[in-house]
C-alpha cells in the first residue's frame, strides 16, 4: 500500500509538472556551467524533472544495494558463527555422585 501511495504522489507531479510546461511555450536562457541555451520553459521542466527524478532512483537504488550487500554478508558470517558453535557431539553434563 505505501509503494502504490508513492507511486500515485510522483505521478500526481509528473502529470502537474508536464501540465504546467504545456502551458509555458514562452522560450528562456538557461545559463549552466559550461554554456548556454535558450529552451522553452516545458522543454526545460521536462527534462530537468526527468534528469532529478533518474538521478534520485539512482542514488537511492545505490544505497539500497549497499545495504544488500552488508546484508549478505551479515548472514554469511552468522552462518560461520552458528556452525563454529555447534557441538561436535553431545556431552553428558558431568553430575556427581552424592
């Protein structure tokens, strides 16, 4: 449930935003690090969003694949600890006789 609410949330503003840049046709300059250019404002929200949007399933998607990972390896070095400490064969507790 909580994966179909974010999903409804990011669509909600993919479809705002695509709305807003349909109804600003007007052109701008856009001064980045190495030039300039002159877009249209839809043109520019449109991939500005898009390039955000990758970049921040990207990020999130890295660390999510690093927890994975410590994860695994968390569950490997259990495993070694749990073998480690198994009893060869079972003892008989030592009792004296009173």
């Amino acid at each position: 449930m909580k994966y179909v609410l974010i999903f409804l949330l990011v669509l909600v503003i993919f479809i705002i935003s695509v709305t807003f840049g349909a109804h600003n046709d007007q052109v701008v300059t856009f001064n980045y690090i190495v030039a300039q250019g002159e877009y249209r404002v839809s043109t520019l929200l449109t991939v500005l969003f898009a390039m955000g949007f990758f970049l921040g399933w990207a990020i999130c998607g890295l660390f999510y694949l690093r927890t994975r990972i410590a994860l695994m390896r968390a569950e490997r070095k259990l495993k070694r600890v749990e073998r480690l400490a198994e009893p060869a064969a079972p003892v008989a507790p030592l009792v004296g006789k009173e």
